[in-house]
C-alpha cells in the first residue's frame, strides 16, 4: 500500500515538473517578430536670407479728433442775456459773424449818450474862445463839433496846432471827457457777441433769459473746419518723426482716409498715457469729421540705413535669433534699430546667412532642422509643414 502511494505522488510530481519546464521552454521555439524600424524626426522651419537694405519705418499711433480752435463765451458785462441769430442749444451751428447772444445795453446805451451830450455841452462852450485866440484852429474845431451824431460812435478828435491849443484843451477836461466817451463805446460793444469764425456750439451753461455777471461762463463754441487729431507717442518713438511730415489717418469704423501733417510736438510727457502728445492737423477731404472721434496714423518716420524687417515672434530673450547652418539651428544675437508693433528692424547678422522668421517651439540651440522649400510636396500639399515636426520613414 505504501508503494502505491509513493508511485502516485511521485506521478504527479513529474506531471507538474514537466508543465512548468514545457511552459519555460515552449517560448523559445516561436519565431521572433521582425523589428520596425525608428522613425527619424525632421523638423522644417521657414527661413529667409539676410539682406540688408534702407527701411522706410512709420510710427502708428491713435488718438481723437479735436477742434484746433475752442472758445469759451465768457460774459465781460453784467445783465439780462438773450440769444442772438441762432438758437443758444448745443450742436447749433453758425457762420462767422453771426450773432451768438447780446445782453440788454438799454442802460450802458443811455450813459454814454448822456457822456456824449456833456461832451458837445464842453466843445460848444470853448468855440468862442477858439475862435478868438486860436483863429487858425477854429475851422476844423467847428467841422468837427457839428460832425457829432449821439446815435453814432465819436469820431476821432482834431489833432492840435500847437503846445499852447493842447494845454487849453486839457485844462477845459476835453481830452478826458472824449477817452471816458471811447472807453464806452468799447464796453458797449461787449453787450453783442459775434462769432469770430464758422463752427457750432459745444456746450450751454446758460440759457436765454438768464441773468449774467462778469466772467459768468455762457457756454463753448468749436470751429469745425479746422480739426487735428491728438495721438499719444512712447517716448521712444519720438525721435523717429519730425514736425511737418505728412501723415495718413484711417477710420475703421468709417473705411475711409485722410491726408494730414504734424502740426505741434509735445516736449513733456502725459501724466494720464505717460507718453508725449503729437498733434496732427487734418485736411478735410468731403468726409465729415467729428469732434472727439477716434482715429488712427500712420506717421512716416525717418529712414533707416542697412537694416532688415523681421516679426517680433521670431526673436527670443529681447535680442536672439535662430539661424539655420548645414541642417541645425545656431543662436545668434542681433542688434534691434527699431521696434513695430508686429515687426523688428535690425542688424548684426553676416548677409546671406538662413534666418529663421517664425516662431519655433521647444527648439534649441545645435538641433538639426531643415529649410521648410526642402519638404517633401506631399507634405505640402497636407499642410503639415509650418512649424511642426514631421516625420519620414528612412
């Protein structure tokens, strides 16, 4: 009985044995799998030769439009205010020489007629005495007492003869009732206020029928014929443009141009943009302009000698750029002249040399690369080239 049991588990023992040896062994006889091959990386960039040339670089800025000329309607008298030709309202327009608005001169008027009587009151009463001890002067002295009108501005006084004419004059308060009589009339004029050029009003402080005092602020007129633009200009940009170059000023909004120059540069800086103020002044071209519009321009800076145009994502760390030599990438530094928005203008890279003028990513200095015109047309045709790694079974 015993050897029974001893000949069974010795049986399984050889059974168990031998499956795990067949299941060591049996792996070897499969046939190995064919090995691919590795694919080698090609990365295309897009290149182009160094060359170098004179730049005609603009500077573009935006800003708003503006009157060239603004006044404010400042009320020199005191009274009862009333509109003139045209209705004192905001966006009112005028031509020049057209009544604004008048304050009531019923008062002022009546004193200086009454100045201009006292005044023929004086003249009439030294004729006499004109006539005899200064015959020679009599004449125009007469012509002139009888050419008063008290409706009607004073004429100019009759120049004297001689010291002895003047001296009695002054002593008769001539000379002083005639200047207190023209400084009237000059403040009588301050009661009317004619538009000293065509434009429109901007603003009302006050309406007709208000009562005004000197120095009250009435409101605010704008000459729209005569308009310029206020562009804000980095500090950097402004040795590049000079005052009277012509400049070109666009409206998105509007799709159309204007043709205009440099009027005035700014010598401090804007506190609010901390840039310097450019003032452009427009020449209007049968397109309507409007106050406080927004515009662009594009002001043509000065040229810049052996210099070349690149994107500004095509330089790294401020001043390097990649340079394609024999199929690898080589960092280079450049000399930047002038930044653009979008572009670079610069120097320092040997002419003829393979720029790159594209953004690379993950790239590095000594990486093999190849120019993007050697790509396979396949490629090409797939648009799987610009910027992107490819790959090409050998």
């Amino acid at each position: 009985m015993k050897t029974r049991q001893i000949v069974i588990v010795g049986s399984l023992f050889v059974l168990i044995g031998g499956s795990l040896s067949f299941a060591v062994i049996a792996p070897s006889f499969k046939p190995e799998p064919p090995k691919k091959e590795v694919a080698e990386v090609k990365r295309y960039v897009k290149t182009t030769p160094v060359r170098y040339d004179d730049v005609a670089t603009e500077v573009v800025a935006y800003g708003r439009v503006q009157t060239a000329e603004s006044l404010d309607l400042i009320a020199e008298v005191s009274g009862r205010m009333s509109q003139g030709n045209i209705k004192l309202k905001a966006g009112e327009s005028f031509r020049k020489g057209a009544l604004l608005y008048q304050i009531d001169d019923t008062e002022a008027k009546l004193n200086l007629q009454a100045q201009k009587s006292n005044f023929l009151r004086d003249l009439a009463a030294i004729l006499p005495d004109l006539k005899i001890d200064y015959s020679e002067s009599y004449s125009k002295w007469e012509k002139y007492f009888n050419s008063i009108d008290i409706e009607k501005s004073l004429p100019e006084i009759p120049k004297t003869s001689n010291t002895k004419e003047k001296t009695f004059l002054a002593t008769k308060n001539i000379y002083n009732s005639y200047y207190s009589i023209k400084s009237g009339e000059a403040n009588l004029k301050k009661f009317r206020f004619y538009a000293p050029f065509a434009g429109s009003i901007s603003m009302v402080n006050l309406q007709s029928g208000s009562f005004v005092n000197p120095g009250g602020n009435i409101g605010k007129i704008l000459k729209t014929s005569s308009l310029e633009l206020k562009v804000s200009v980095e500090t950097k940009e402004v040795p590049w443009i000079r005052k009277g170059a012509e400049v070109l000023v666009t409206s998105d909004e509007q799709n159309v141009a204007w043709n205009g120059y440099i009027s005035r540069i700014g010598d401090y800086v804007n506190q609010n943009t901390q840039s310097v103020d450019v003032f452009i002044a427009i020449q209007q071209n049968g397109s309507r302009l409007y106050d406080g519009q927004y515009l662009q321009a594009a002001i043509p800076a000065e040229q810049i000698k052996d210099g070349m145009i690149i994107p500004r994502n095509a330089i790294y760390n401020s001043n390097e750029v990649f340079v394609l030599r024999d199929s690898v990438l080589k960092k280079k530094n450049i000399n930047i002249l002038k930044t653009n928005p979008e572009t670079v203008v610069f120097n320092g890279l040997e002419p003829g040399a393979d720029l790159v003028v594209e953004p690379l990513i993950n790239a590095h200095n000594n990486m093999r690369a190849f120019k993007l015109e050697e790509a396979e047309p396949e490629l090409n045709l797939q648009g799987e080239i610009k910027g992107n790694d490819q790959v090409s079974s050998k």
